[in-house]
C-alpha cells in the first residue's frame, strides 16, 4: 500500500491492545433481560473481537491487555491462546480489579447492553507492563480507544503507541467511544486527539469523530473537512463509518473512496466495527489494497452481524471470500 | 417464644436489609466456569434468599436495600414484587454503581463463586433513606452482615437497628461474613460486635463465631464461651451452625439445646444458611417455639440445597411439612 | 471518686487518643488572615492540647496518634517528647498523609481557623497499630471524637476503647465535634454514641450533645434528659459545657451538681475544653472529687483562654492553684 | 524575534497558568523547622511567581488558576488583583480541596520544603473552566508544569495550550517539574512530551529534560541531542537551565548560545526559575530579542535568589536595569 509501510520482516502481523472481557449473551432473542432465562458465554471486548478476527483468517497475532486473577481471567487468557493469539503481552491483576463483563439482550435495534467496568481490570494496564521489544515484533499496532479511558492504562496505551513510532510498527487507532467512561466529551476529545496524531491509521464513526471535534470544530457534518483535520500529525489514512451508508477513506495524498455495505439480516448492532478493523487489517498486512481492505471489512462485518457471537462468527478467508462470491453472483 | 417478644400488631412480619442482586448459574453441573456454555439467571443475595424464603412459607415480608438503576435493577425488583414482597424500602441507585452478580459452577464441593462487587449497589444505601415508619410497621428486622462491611450502607444499617430497637421490632444478625469484604478480621470483629451488641438473635457458624472473636478470644473454639460471649447487651439468643453437625443453640435465660440436620444430596453448598435463616423467622413471628424454629430451619436448609438455585428452591409451607414427615417416616 | 475507680498501679496517669499537630498562630491579634505578615508556630490538636496539659500538671502522660515522616512530624514528636509525655504509641506514616496544620487568627471571637487536613496523618492510625499492653499501662484512656471521623483511625479508636474497658483502664470520652469532618449530623451521631456506651465518662458541650440526639431526640434541649439518655451502657458521668454558664454534671448514681466559669478576658476562642479535660483527669486521677476536678477544670479553662496558645498556655499546678487563690480572694 | 512571532493587538502580555498559593518562609534563618518559632507569610507558587515577576517589569498579565474558598485562596486572589494582575481566569474551589501551601526553611542549601497539596485547589481546574476568549487576550500563555500532574487540571491545560495554538497564543511550557506529584517519571515524561509539542517554547534545567527523556533516550546528557529531541512539533525554541554553569539556547532555525550567570550570595534555593522566565517572557513580549531575554532573565534570577520571598524580590524594569549596569562595570 501506498500510504503505509509494513515493515515484512515481523513475526507477528499485528498486536491489538485493549480489552478481552466476557460476553454474556441473552440466551433468547428478541426478549429483555429481565425475562430472559439466562446467558451464553462468549469471549468478547472490542480489542479480542479484532485480535480474534485478524487470527481467524490465518495472520499472526499478538495482545496487550489486563485480566483479573480469577477464572473469567483464566476463561479470557485460555480461549484466547487455544486460537493461537500469542499473550506474552497479558498481564494479571490481583489487586481486587474484575474482568471486564458486557450483558447483552439479542435484537437487532434498541438492545440492551449493561457493562460491569467498575475497577475493570484491562484499565489496570501500567507503563512498567509495556515492552518495546514485543510491539517491535509486530508489523502492526492496533489501539482501541477504551484503553484511553483512564489512568493507568491511559500512559500504557500512549507509551505502547510511542514505542510503535519509534521502531516502525504502523499505528491503527479504532475510535471505540463508550461515553459513559469518560468525566465529559472534551476530555475524551483531548485523548483521542493525541492518540491520532500518534496514528498512521484513524479508524471511527460519524458520531465517534463528532466527540474528537468537539472542542475544535463543533456542530461539523462534512466528513471531508473532518478527515482533513485528522490527516495530520502522522495519520495517513482515516475512515469514517457510517452505518448502513458504508465508509469513508482519505488518505494524505489526496487519494480517496467510499465503500457500500453488504446488506444482510442483522441479529446484533454490536460486532460489526471490531470484524471490520480486523478484516482491514489483516487484508493490509498481507499486501492488499486499501480498496481491497476497505471491502474485505464491510464483508466481514455482514458476516458478523448476522451471526449470534462476536468472537465466534468472524469469518476465516475462505467463509469471507466464498461470501464476498455469492454476494457479487447475487447482485449481477 | 419465652426469650424474644414479636409484637402482634404489626402489618409485616419481617424486613430484611441487606443485598438482593443477580445469581448466575452455571448451567452445566460439575464443570469449571472457563468450560461450561453459560448460566442461568435468578435473583439472589443473602437478604433477597431470607426474604424469599419466609414469603413463600406464607409471611408478610418487606425489604430494605438498594439496587442500580438499570435492566438488573429492574429484574430484582420485578422478581421481588412478583412474589408479594413488599419493596417500600427498595432504593434506585444511579450514581455508577452496579447491582451485586455472583457466577458460581454447580458443583457440590470445591464450588468457585466468582463475584462482582467493585461498586456495589447494595452498599450504597444510605441513612436518609432509612425510614422508621418502616421499620415499626414489622415484627423483625433481619440484618445480613455485608451491611455492615462499607459505608454508607454501615451507617444506615446501625441506624436501622437502632431505629428498630427503639419501636419495639425483633433484631436478628445473620452473620453472613465474607473476608474479602472487609480491610481485616479486626476491622470485621469491631462491627459485627456493635451489630450483635443492638440484636434479639445472633446467627452464625463456627467460622464467623471466630472472626467475631477475633480480639476478645482468639483461637478460642468452645461454643459455649463463645454464646456466653454474645449474650450480652439486647442479645437473647446465639445460634452456632455446624454445618453436618448441626446447630447449638444459647439462650440468655440459661436455655440451650443441640438440633441435628437433614442429611440429603447437596448439590450446591450455598443457600442453606438463607433458607435455614427464614424458616426460622417464620416459625417464630408465627408462634412457633425455638426449637420448632431451628428444626424448620434445618429442614429448609437441606431442602434448598438439593435444589438447583437459591431463591427458587425455597420451600413452601406444604413442601417443608411433607418434607419433615417423609424425613421421620424414613428415619423411625 | 464513687462513680468511677481509677486502678493505681498504673505507670501512666492517662494516655490521650487523637491528632496532634501544627498550630500556626495569626503574629498579629485582632487582624484577618490575608493582612496578618505571618504566624507563630506552636504544636496543637486537641489530643496533644489535653495531654500536654495533664503532664504540665505533674501527671504521667502517653500519647497514641500518627503523624507524618516530615519535618512537622519531627517537631511534634520532638515537642511532646520534650514534655515529658510517652510516645511509645505515636506512629510515623510515610504514605503520603500530612500532620494536621491549623492557621487561626488571634480573635477573642469571629476568629477564622483554616485547618489543613486533607488526607491527615491523625486519621491513619490503625488497628493493628493498638497495643493492649501500652492501654494496660494506664488509669485512663482520653478520646477525643475526631479520631472517629474516618476509618481506619475510627476502628483504631473503637478498639482502643474495647481494650481499655477489658483491663480495667477508665475510658474518657472528649466529644471535640468537628461538623466539617463528617457527612452527616446522623452518621456522626451512630459512631458517637457507640463510644458513649464504651465510655465511663462523657464530656461535651450543649452543641455536641444536640448532634448525638439528631437520632434519638432531636430538638432536645434539656440536659437532665439528655443526661439520663447518656448514663446507659458503661457511661457513670456525663458533662455538659454551657460556655459562659459554666457546666452541669450527671451521675448515674443520681448525684448531680452544676459549676460556674471563672471570668476572665479571653484573647482566643479556643484550647478551654482541652484544658478542662485535662485539669479534670488529672485530679480525678490524683484522688480528687468529681466537684473539684471540674472546679480546677473551669480554672484551667480560664487560664488557657486569656494565653497567647493552647499548649504553652496550659497551667501548672502551682498556677492553677494561685489562680484559684487569687479569684477566691477577689470574689469574697 | 526571529523564532517566535508575538500578535502585538492583545490587551495582555502574557497569561500564566499553574498554581498560586501561600508560602511560609521560616521566621529564622538556616534554622530547622523544628527550632523556629514562625513562618512569615508571602504569595507563592511557581505560576503566581512568572505572573508577579513579568507584572512588576511592567506588562499586562492574567491568570488561569484555582484558590480553595477560605481565607488563604482570599489572600491569594487579593495579593494578585493589587498588583494588577488580571483575575478573569481565577476560580473558585469550594469542594474541599484546599490552597497550596509551601513551608519553607531559609537555607542556601539542603533546605527543606514541606508542601502541602493534598487535594490541592489549583489541581481542581477543569476544562469547563477553560474560556478559550480569554487566552486569545494574550500575547502569550505560559503554563507551569505542575498543573500537568493530575486530573482534571491536566486536561484544562491541555485544552488552554490547544486553545493558544489555533488564535495565535505563542505557547510557552516552564517545566517545573516535581517527582512526588507523579506516579513514575515515564507518566511525567508523557504529558510533558505531549505539553513540549504543544508549545514555542520550553524551558527546563538538565534534570527536567532527563525525565522528558526518561522513555526516548536514557541516560542522554548531551544538551544539544536533547535540544534536538524537543524541537519538534511546534516547539521553535529550548532553552536548557545548568545552574551555575548558566543556560544554553537552541532554536530549530539552528541559532544557539549560551549564557552565563549573574553571580551573587544565595538565600534560598527558589525562585531563581520563576524570576528567570517572568524577565525573559517580559523580555521577549516587548520586542527584545531572545539573547536579551535570557540575560535579563539570568539578572533577575540572581536578584530574586538574594532576597527573602519569592514574590517580593522580583525586581522592576528599573532594579533590572540597575542591577545588570552594576555587575557590568563591576566585571569590567
């Protein structure tokens, strides 16, 4: 590609750091929590979901996380090395901190999800934790923006993009806003206006850039002028999701494109951003095009949505291409 | 009862204070957490087991606590509601904080109970929201310890022992002690010294009889010095649970008698001191003697825990009459 | 004294529970806080106050507290130890916490006390740092009431008082109310009056006493109810200051007698309960009657107040005996 | 200057943010805290400090910062509005936190300083406070390091240097950097590398710049790398304090020098940083050049370190001017 260079010579195509958590599914569809009977259990957060998309289709992956030291942490750290997600990056707190938990009603709109993040423990990461020697083995570095959320996992997450600058391992920030998280919307936009500027790639919806303007251009709508403001720094690329609309692409040397959707029956709003960045990715580490990136990520987020996990519906190359095949056959 | 008078003229037979959240089971029996596919929901909590086991033996009961103001909340109290519990005393908490959740594997041993209470609602629970009106409309109130291991919530639970003392309202102390809770043993004893000092009836085991004697006889295991001990102040009797060996049971008057358990299949090794705590209060707000009380109580427990839940396996008054006869019909 | 039996194989007279700390006194009388050119420097804290007055009075005197591992700690320490008084329960907290600072103008009223106590040193004691033995060595046990302010020194305090009452050791309980420090009149209230019922002697003015009834009978204004609703528990003596109407004295026996103030030009509004504490103890600890304990207590009251501090200012026996003489022989 | 353009249609000189408070310089000098008998009282704080020192050389100057609502931060905004100092920037805490304190030895060297800052006002600044039509009054704003030490004071300066950059605010960054206000060095070192990329121009001595270099080049001691590692960004200009050995300046245009000091017998250990930078801002915003600015800063330095405060020993135009002719002809 063009606008970023990935450096070959890496043993791992990508590290993604955030949170790994647990994902407890409404056990029926269509029905409130409170009537439900129960849950099923799913390995999930949005920085997981990408590591176990990129590995699902054949890349190499690493993790840079925090997990509690009880059996939700050793539920995390084991399904996550049974994929083959190298966790040399995975750190264990002891000091009362809990496994981030997401419950989640199953509809396709309107569906309730209540997140248990009190003293969440991937939020526990610490500077001291963060090896540049690991993130140099990487060809890339994927942050999600939860990690920003709070101290200490805050400096973590600044130092681990640091260190990627310093020893050419392309930055990838997916935005991942979670307003409840954050004190305000300025503070957030402070963050997430650093860590783009520490980024090759700025990955985010309409409504997660409108935070990042919101001191510097409030009110804007123009996907344009906002792409623009964030091509600089060391962004190179940003995309600006939009939901049924499809994507966004600029790049700093003017190039740019819009990409539609795979339209599918959705079972789930959630899922579909974290299959997108991993198929983007993944596609981008192993010589495609942007174009081809940008396509591969909307096709990996119809297969996710339309499937009952996020972690267990991402796509292998083979389910994403044979996809991608029957859709276009469909659609001539 | 001789010992302890229930004021007859009173809308309510008991108020519990304490916690009501969400009991996820695993639903595989026998299986680690990392393994088994999900759980199952029901209500659970120390007080909401209490309180739900002397509403379905057929008593007035009413609840003092505080729950989150989201879908977990609102399905603890629909649960409560449901079954005639009266929740005038019920608080809505919207500060962030998060109904109590305890994941536990079924198995009969060895069981791991992984809890998420980073935050808790329940311990928000404040003195301005204790209302004495309430409390004087009941025969008892029954406090669970974990009351008393943060503030706000210690205050307010002093505060409502106090109150309850004043009108004339039976005061029991379910020990329910859980270390984690609590900076240390000492910390815990000081507390649940004071609690016990303002109650009718102490309920405890032999462990938490030991951490309640932490300062004043350590390493001491006579459970006849122990009751002595705790007989002081407004207390009129001590009950020390055995577990397979049964209960002891002190009064102030001089009294004392031992009860056996019901031997069954456990399934499960909680939820016995809940049951075995509500048959009790009903038997005694409905004029039963001590020692009817503390045999119901045994019968509930063994009954509860070779059930599959907490709050569903509590008996009705039928179930655990019929229980207790087929019990002597085998054993003669 | 009848009412309350002072062990005299006691190495120390009292040992004194509570902050000790900086006082910074306004250079200039009669001037705000912004125009003042700077302040004179004393060590002060009602705990030290009380126990640097009972040692100036020729009595034995030990201390427990904590301050911090800083150049103020040092001078207070240093100060104390200078007395005379034991440190041998004075802690050091190197965790940040900073020794109490009061900065007072010089006003005999309206006088403006800024009073740093973020994060106070005081207010670290904590359990494990209690030694029965150090309590053993002495005929009493002084509290003062912000040691119960915030945990973990509160649980400290409660526990100290626990030990004392089981070896015999008189407890004293200074009420010292500081509104700001707690969250509520209610929760000050609840943790006052359990160091009431542990107390042998209660001391507090008319104010104090309205904020320990704000449960039990808020509006009172009669001392004789009040009196009674104190003398339970282990309380034998209760105290109620009436400033400038001197004070009333309780007994549980029924005994009961009231003493006027000795009248003299104040320069400062504060240190007279401190003195009246410790001229009180220690005539009580040196065989004196209850009457003449309050009657030197009022006369060190006076002394203390028309002083320029609070613990320089404290009387020696022979001053307060002149000083008695002296307002005899004036008023016959 | 070359380097830096300052907007001349601003009704301010120079806006300093950081903190203001009190400091309490021992009564008796070279004297432990311990053995003196009082603190004389004067405004301090490093941003107060810049603010008075560039007042008193004649510009017009403003504020950003936070005062407790009590006596001191009353002092404090009093002390600041009769020296003209502009106080549109200044808020009110009334949260609990309290103004920042310094007691202070007087020694030439190993003087101790005992601060306290525990829940420290001018660190309550918020973003919301942040009116960026107040910034853009000023031909510059100058920010203290220490408002970067935590939340939410950090993001408030933040989003005020933000602010300068886009209205053409030159931006200059006083490292001021105290270790025990961090949690590491590594978290200090980023924000400071983020607050250096921010501004025109940081000042700093040797052991700043090491903690800035803490992560990307340890060990460094090489002034001119350094120089290079921090022009970058926007940063046109560092200048690199080496205490009696004087400053070096580097710009990124490739201009450097050097400067010496003005040599004179020390009182204290502080102030000498603030002094320098009030006369070099002053300097720099009335047309002189950047080797004026340094010299004049050095001579103010000299003046303020042999006087007796802080606030009261930064000179005038005229002192300035006198002291600088007199050490000339006295070195001829």
């Amino acid at each position: 590609m063009a606008q970023v260079n990935f450096l070959q010579d890496r043993a791992l195509d990508a590290i993604v750091l955030g949170r790994a958590g647990v994902d407890l599914y409404a056990r029926e569809a269509n029905t409130d929590i409170a009537d439900i009977t129960g849950f099923d259990k799913y390995v999930g957060g949005s920085a997981a979901n990408i590591a176990v998309a990129i590995n699902k289709l054949g890349a190499k992956v690493g993790f840079i996380s925090c997990v509690a030291d009880d059996s939700f942490g050793r539920y995390v750290q084991g399904y996550l090395e049974k994929q083959g997600i190298n966790l040399d990056g995975m750190m264990i707190d002891s000091s009362g901190s809990r496994t981030s938990v997401a419950f989640t009603e199953m509809k396709p709109s309107d569906c309730d999800v209540l997140i248990y993040r009190n003293n969440a423990s991937d939020l526990m990461l610490k500077t001291e934790q963060i090896d540049p020697e690991y993130i140099k083995k990487s060809k890339t570095l994927i942050v999600t923006g939860t990690a920003l959320s709070a101290s200490p996992s805050r400096e973590a997450t600044l130092l681990a993009m640091q260190y990627a600058r310093s020893v050419g391992t392309v930055v990838v920030l997916d935005v991942d806003y979670r307003p409840k998280t954050w004190r305000t919307d300025v503070d957030a936009s402070i963050y997430y206006g650093i860590a783009a500027n520490l980024s090759d790639i700025v990955i985010g919806n309409r409504e997660e850039f409108d935070m990042m303007e919101t001191v510097v251009a409030p009110g804007n709508t123009d996907d344009g002028q906002t792409a623009q403001r964030f091509l600089t720094g060391n962004s190179q690329i940003v995309i600006i999701k939009a939901g049924e609309l499809g994507s966004r692409v600029y790049c700093k040397d003017g190039h740019q494109f819009e990409q539609g959707i795979y339209r599918v029956e959705a079972k789930k709003p959630f899922g579909s951003g974290d299959s997108f960045a991993g198929a983007l990715i993944w596609t981008l580490t192993h010589g495609g095009t942007l174009e081809q990136g940008v396509s591969n990520g909307s096709a990996a987020a119809a297969i996710n949505v339309s499937g009952t996990s996020c972690t267990e519906a991402m796509p292998t190359k083979e389910e994403l291409e044979s996809f991608i095949a029957r859709f276009e056959q469909a659609s001539r």
